[in-house]
C-alpha cells in the first residue's frame, strides 16, 4: 500500500525571493532518446529539443539548458548574440553528470558561458587537430565537472590547431574536471584564467607527434593551483615529451604574472619548464611556483630531467616546493635575473639541487638538500642544508609528509617549514575534487575523498580542512585536541541526506528505488510537500516537476558531526543540514 508522507522541515526565505526574482530566465530540455523529441520543438520536458545545437541556437542571457542522458553527435557553436551576461551566464548541463556523451564545444562569440557536467571524447574519425574537446575563445567562460577521455589532440585550450593562433580571451575557470588518455591536457591563453583541482591523468602519444604536456601556459595574470597529474606511461605517450608545464615564447605571447602552486606532478619529464629565446629576455617574467609536490614516481617509465626549470625568464620565484627523484636538477634556473630559490626541499637526486647560470641578483637560502651533488655554479645560501636527510614518511609510496624530528621542522624565515607540506601536519579532504583519493596523503593537489579518511591518520595537534562542497557522511572524530575547519572563504555543508538516483517515468509523475520511507523529502534543499513512497516496489513516486532537473534528497543520518566522546576539537566554518536529529555539536554552524 502507498503511504502518502508530508515533510516538515523550515522553508528558506532566501530560496523563494531567488526563485520569484529569476524566473524570467529560460530552461530548455534536450533529450535525445526521448521518442517526442524534435528540433522543432519548444524544449520542455514533454516536447523536448533533439540536439544541443539547437538550443546553443535558442538562449540567452540566464538561461540553463539541460542535457539528459544519451549519447549526442557533433561539436557545438554559437552565432553571434547568444552571449550570457555578468551575473547571468548561460549553462549547459548534463543530468545526470556524466551520463551525456558528446563531442565538445567551441564557445567563441559566446561570453558567460557555463559547461558543466558532460563526457566529451570524439567520435571514431574525428579525432583529428583543431577537435579539442572545449576550445574556450570568449571570455569568462566555466568549464566544471567534465570528463575528457580519448581526445588525442587537446582537452581544454584557448588555442586551436588553425593559423589564428592564441585566444584572448579572459575570465576562464577550469575545474573539478578529469581529463584521461588525452593527446595534451589544460592549453592556457588570454587573461587571468583559473585552472584549479582538476586531475589529468593517463596522456596518449599526441598527434602529429606534438608533447604530451599536463598544462601550458600562455598569456597575463593565469593561476593553477590545486591540481593532479599523473599516471602517464612510456607505453600510452610513445616517443612524446610530457611535462608537468611547458611553457616557450611563440608569436609573442609572452607568460606573465603567473602562479602555479599546490600542484602534485608525477610521472613527467620536466615538472615545470619555462624558457624564452635569446631575444624575449625579460618579456616573460614574475613566474611564481609555491608549494608544488613534483615528483618522478618510482617505477614509472618516464625519464625524469629536472623539477622546475627556467631559462631567460626574470622575477621567478621557486618557494617552499618539494621536488623528489627528478632525475639531473631538483631546480635549474639559467639566464634570469631578479630570482628566487627559497625554502624548497630537493631530495633523491642524480644531479644538483639547484643550480644556475649568468644570474643577476638570485636570492636562494633556506633549502634543504638530500642526496644530491652540492649546489652547482649558484652559491649556497647561508642557511641552505646540503646534505641531509628531510625525513619524509615514506618516500617510496609518495608520502612526502615529515616524521616528527625533520630537520625541515621550523628551519625557514620566521620559523616556517621547508617543503610543500606544513608541521602540524594539514589533511586536505575535497568531495569535488576527481583525483581525490583515500588511499592518498590528503595534500591540496591530492586530497582525500571522505573526511572519514583524514579522520583515520590525524592526530592531536594537527589540522583537517574541508573544501567546498557538500559531504555526506557522519562526521566523528576519535583523537582529541584536533582542528576541524572549513577552507578560508569556502562554503561547506555536511548533510545528514543522501540524493535519490534512478529517476523514471511513471505515469504522471516520476519514481526513484528507495529501500525504506523517508520521513521527509527535499527538493533543491527545500522541502517537498507532497510525495508518496510505494512499500510494496520500494519506490519513492513525486509528480509536478521534473526530478531529473534537481537534486531530490531524503534525510538518513542522525547527526551530521558527532563529537561525543572527545575533547578540546575545535569545529569551525561548517555548516550542517537535513538530519534527522539534532546535531551533537550543538547549533547549525561549526563557528
């Protein structure tokens, strides 16, 4: 017998001023294997649009158009007027993420413009240079949550393979995507891009023979940061050179004000390599590389060279980096002027630690060099350590974390500690990031994936942040005198509900398998007033609205933090919502 349930749960004031405020905007649906589906069509649920180029055709400023599962033939593009606007930008979004396959799109003439959520790979044939799979040639442009796979030339570029040359275009955010047996990965250009916690893993041999690179990076004011790559092979890239970033001086577009920092780089030939023509020197200039994991990963198949390299460039900056088993030089910087090498740690050499050449006015102190030749043709600083051991936990398997003792403990300017990782040990955990891993380390390029994760190996003293995004777990630590917080600016919910998955159509309405009866039902955050759960098929029944366009959530946990049975933890920046008690921590936010 069906058993008709109301949910009480308080109504946000705020979601209903958004919601009566924006609904001008348009929505369109596109549903491929929906047998009404037609191009001719006004794009709702019932009549939906057949392709996504034509509802590339239909909007406008705030509109969504949203793209149901199937699979979707050609490369989508836009005309002239089909711009988004500044607070208004255009989505195209997969539903559910990741079950849409298509063949990636060329955003020029579109500005604020939204993609998120989608496969894109290219269809047997078409995979040739000048298909990359999101070519992004406006400006502010997002592209979130993607999954590139098989795109033997470029992922993501704001370049294309065609005399035009380099995009300028400015504002791009590239994140939360996983971009996997691509011929080359994130091709920056234009102006003050963000490329940030995405993975890229697995290059293939590029056509036309090109390098396999992880990212380049062209242009003014870009920041990477917080990103995985690794996992590339002799075997998938041939005779390709992969780098974890390359950069080279080529029809002027000279790199500046840069910051790439937070990045994990395995398995790659150069982990950073930045060089100019004897003619462009100090053109490109004010590189900045901070806090970066390199590393040349034991048993991988690629020739490591050198971790960060630079040649006539000015103003670089080589901070607090650790750079492990790169094969001839941990940094190697020749030519440049107005230079820093500061607080990095340099371990497991075949060459120097750092070295360089015809350098004017080079700042290098405070680092600390491991089995490795003395510092070559740059003199030591006066607090540099050669030749000891930084104690990193466990080498081998890439935990670069210190034992307790490190002579890298404290050993920088005020106090600070050497290499990417602080002491007190600080566990990274991010629920959006793709390369997020629980069997990894928790740094901030490779975080882990469940809070239950740092929870297992932080001890007193120590630190777990949480990035932004919404985590569905119960969170209870078992050490005492730890800190629990929210990364600096970032949003973070820990929720007592899980989403409800497996949407079908069902006479008037739409139903999802549920093992038991919820005792209330969510849509968007926001209850739901009316729903029905069928005990007997174990299905959860809604009608009025389109539950594949949302996110619909039914309350399963008793707490979402549970701190009984500790002490002195500190719980900061969290928000908690939708349980099904009270939570033990006491008020909705961790402040």
């Amino acid at each position: 017998m069906a058993v008709l349930v109301r949910c009480v749960v308080a109504f946000s004031l705020a979601a209903w001023v958004w919601g009566t405020m924006e609904g001008a905007a348009a929505e369109y649906v596109v549903d491929g294997e929906n047998p009404a589906a037609s191009d001719s069509n006004p794009g709702t649920g019932e009549l939906p649009l057949k392709t996504i180029q034509r509802a590339a055709e239909r909007v406008g400023p705030g509109d969504t158009v949203w793209v149901m599962a199937g699979a979707y033939k050609g490369r989508v593009t836009f005309t002239e007027g089909r711009s988004g606007a500044d607070g208004k930008p255009i989505r195209f979004v997969a539903r559910p993420r990741h079950a849409v396959t298509m063949q990636g799109f060329d955003t020029t003439c579109c500005n604020h413009l939204r993609i998120e959520g989608f496969v894109i790979t290219p269809d047997e044939g078409e995979d040739r240079p000048g298909n990359i799979g999101i070519r992004i040639a406006s400006d502010h442009v997002e592209v979130l949550d993607n999954v590139f796979v098989k795109n033997r030339w470029l992922a993501v570029a704001g370049r294309s393979y065609a005399a035009d040359g380099f995009s300028k275009a400015s504002g791009a955010r590239v994140a939360f995507n996983r971009i996997e047996q691509c011929g080359a990965g994130v091709y920056i250009s234009g102006r003050q891009w963000r490329v940030e916690r995405n993975e890229i893993t697995r290059m293939v041999a590029s056509m036309r023979g090109a390098d396999c690179d992880y990212t380049r990076v062209f242009g003014v004011g870009h920041i990477v940061r917080d990103n995985r790559f690794h996992g590339s092979t002799r075997t998938e890239i041939g005779k390709s050179h992969i780098d974890g970033l390359q950069y080279y001086n080529v029809n002027k577009d000279y790199g500046c004000d840069i910051r790439y920092e937070r990045n994990v780089i395995f398995d790659c030939g150069q982990g950073v390599f930045v060089g100019n023509g004897k003619d462009s020197l100090n053109e490109t200039r004010r590189w900045t590389f901070l806090e970066n994991i390199i590393s040349h990963t034991p048993g991988s198949d690629v020739a490591g060279s050198k971790g960060i390299s630079a040649v006539r460039v000015s103003e670089v900056s080589a901070l607090y980096n650790t750079i492990v088993d790169k094969g001839l030089f941990g940094i190697s910087i020749h030519y440049c002027s107005d230079s820093t090498i500061l607080g990095n740690i340099c371990s497991q050499l075949s060459g120097s630690g750092y070295d360089g050449a015809d350098l004017e006015r080079l700042t290098n102190d405070y680092n600390l060099l491991h089995e490795a030749r003395k510092p070559r043709l740059a003199t030591p600083g006066e607090h540099d350590a050669v030749g000891v051991d930084p104690m990193f936990v466990d080498a081998a398997n890439r935990n670069f974390r210190l034992k307790p003792g490190s002579p890298a403990i404290g050993a920088g300017p005020q106090g600070r500690t050497l290499g990417a990782l602080p002491w007190p040990n600080v566990y990274y955990v991010d629920c959006r990031h793709p390369g997020a891993d629980d069997e990894g380390f928790g740094y901030p390029g490779w975080p882990f994936r469940t809070v239950k994760a740092a929870l297992d190996v932080v001890r007193a003293g120590e630190t777990i942040v949480l990035r932004d995004g919404t985590y569905r777990e119960c969170i209870a630590p078992q050490v005492d005198g730890i800190v629990l917080r929210a990364a600096e600016g970032e949003a973070v919910t820990v929720t007592g509900a899980d989403l409800v998955t497996g949407w079908q159509r069902d006479g008037d309405g739409w139903s999802a398998p549920l093992a038991a009866a919820p005792k209330a039902v969510l849509r968007d955050g926001q209850p739901l007033g009316d729903f029905r759960y069928d005990a007997k098929a174990a299905r959860l029944r809604v009608t009025g609205f389109d539950p594949r366009m949302c996110d619909v959530e039914v309350p399963t946990r008793n707490h979402a933090v549970d701190l009984s049975g500790v002490r002195d933890v500190a719980v900061t920046g969290l928000q908690t919502a939708h349980t099904l008690g009270e939570p033990v921590v006491g008020p909705k936010s961790g402040d």
